[in-house]
C-alpha cells in the first residue's frame, strides 16, 4: 500500500527498473518481473495459448446484433411511430370533409381509422377518428356516433367508468379508458354524440389477431393456442370484470373484435358507450348483465381456441368438445 491506495504491479523496463519506479522514484513497486528470455520464446507453445485464451474468451463474445434494438420491436416501434403521426395529405379524399378541429379547437388531427376498430354492434352509425389533443398533446380515439343524443345524460353514464380509472391510478390495465364525452356539430353542421377513448396504436383485435373465420366453416380437431395463453386471457379478463361489476356496471356484448391484444395484453373497448346511447336491453337487471358478461367472456375464450367466431349455441358445443379433447379439466 502506498498512501492508502494499492500499487498494481509493474513489469521491470530497461535496466530493472519498472516503468513506474522510473516515472516516480518514491513508489516501490510490489514485484517485478523479468522478461522471457529468447530460449523460452522459442519453446514457447503459442498455439496452445492461443487456444486457451480462445477457449476463455468465446462464451463472453457477442454477436454485433445483440448491441441493437430486437427486430421485432424495432418494427413494432416504428408502426407505431407511423401510426401516431398519420396526418391527411390534401390529396387524400377525407381531407376537406373533415373538420379540421373538434370540440372548439381541443382536438385536431382528426384521421380516419380502420373498420375494425368500429367493430362494437349498436343501433346507431358510428366512426372512429385518431386526434390530437391540444390540451396535453396526447393521442386519442373519437368515436362520433350520430343522431340526436343527450350530452347531459351521456355524461352522467359514464361517470362511473371514469371513476373506474381513478381507482386504478389513471387507467385499468385491461380496460380502455374513456375520458370523456361532448356533443359537435363540427361534422357537416349534424348534431352528433363524440366519446374520447385512449388511444393503443399497436393493438388490434382478438379477431384480427387469430384470423377468426365462421364456425359454420367447421372447427380444428384441436385447439391452436396453448393452454398458457388462454389461462392469461381468462385472468385479464376476469381482473377487468371484478373491477367493473362491484361498481353495479356490465361490459356488455364482449366479443373478439371488441377485445383488443397488443402482444397477450388484452384490453377491452369501447366501455360506457351503451350507457351513453341508452342501448341497454329493456327489462334486464344488472345481475343478468353481469351473469351474460361471463357467458361472453367463455364464448371469447372458445374463439380463441378454436379461432372460429363462437356466438350461438352450435359453434358453442362444437367447440366444447375440442377444447375438452386439447386442453385440462381445469381450464375447461
């Protein structure tokens, strides 16, 4: 130890002396080392040390790939970079009719999404649009639904689904948030009803994902999913059901395409909206609600495993019998 620090060792330079004790005279060096004299090189087993270190060296190398960003979410990243940024071009034929804000200029940007994503059955004509909010600069989903509705009720209706978030510290983990609702007339002077959701660029539905065909079509002699992903499903689905149902709410009509999956994260769409229309079955109680939510949420477990769309009670037996023959007791 020199002044509390410890000295590495030195090898001895010209002389005997070792390059530091020639640098600094005051270090004592802890040994030194003599070079190989030109015997000992000669005798010297090169390639046997040169295997040796190879030996040692080998399982730390790297390939250079690995010192990048996976592929897969390179392609994930950047879809979803192109999907936030979409803007109508003046060629496009969507640019001059729609509004260029919403909302008295909180929401711009507006940019037409896919069928898919307004695959939720109502009574009423809707659309959906990606916006920019101009309060915080965030992406979100409108769905405009037309025809002559209340603001003021469709407000109050899904209070309880926003209260829903709050509890879960800003959004549910399986549950997209709605955050709020207003009524436009920015569309072609036509009163219509606009719910705000969030916005998952990179998910698509459940439908879309295991590229779902009708069940009249026949169904596979075994399940196509493993076990393990279904037993996700079936827990993210039922955390999203505790959360909703003690607050005397229903998902109503869960289906493949209303699920969205975005890498086995599932999150279901479009919440609230029945309430806001007042398109809730005339006559049922919110126990029976309910009780159809875990009805809906078997059929969806069914159509993934089978990826045929499970919606009657045939397709329903059809696919009992091959969930029964490929998968435990438990799950079934």
């Amino acid at each position: 130890l020199q002044g509390g620090m410890r000295v590495p060792p030195m090898y001895a330079g010209p002389g005997g002396m070792t390059q530091m004790g020639a640098m600094h005279p005051g270090v004592v060096p802890q040994y030194e080392a003599e070079p190989m004299g030109t015997e000992e090189m000669e005798g010297f087993d090169w390639e046997r040390e040169r295997a040796e270190q190879k030996r040692i060296l080998l399982p730390l190398r790297r390939p250079v790939s690995s010192l990048f960003m996976p592929e897969n979410l390179v392609e994930r990243f950047t879809m979803e970079n192109q999907m936030l940024t979409a803007r109508l071009q003046p060629e496009h034929r969507d640019f001059y009719r729609l509004p260029m804000t919403v909302d008295h200029e909180r929401y711009h940007s507006l940019w037409p999404l896919p069928p898919e994503f307004d695959a939720t059955p109502t009574t009423y004509a809707a659309q959906c649009y990606k916006v920019t909010s101009t309060k915080d600069g965030l992406h979100y989903i409108l769905r405009r639904v037309t025809g002559n509705h209340s603001e003021k009720y469709a407000a109050k209706a899904i209070a309880p689904w926003i209260r829903i978030h709050q509890l879960a510290r800003g959004s549910h983990p399986n549950i997209v948030a709605v955050r709020t609702v207003f009524e436009s007339q920015d569309f072609d002077e036509v009163k219509s009803l606009c719910l705000i959701y969030d916005y998952h660029p990179s998910s698509i539905p459940l439908a879309a994902e295991y590229q779902m065909r009708d069940a009249k079509k026949g169904m596979p002699s075994r399940g196509v999913v493993s076990e393990q992903i279904l037993w996700s499903y079936l827990n993210q689905i039922l955390t999203a059901l505790t959360s909703v149902h003690p607050q005397g709410l229903a998902l109503m009509n869960i289906n493949p395409y209303r699920v969205l999956t975005q890498s086995h994260r599932l999150r279901i769409n479009f919440c609230g909206l029945s309430e806001a229309l007042q398109d809730i079955p005339r006559g049922m109680r919110v126990e029976e609600l309910q009780f159809n939510d875990l009805k809906d949420m078997c059929r969806v477990l069914m159509s993934v495993a089978c990826r045929c769309h499970v919606n009657d009670a045939n397709s329903e037996k059809a696919a009992f019998e091959v969930m029964s023959q490929s998968y435990s007791e438990d799950l079934v």
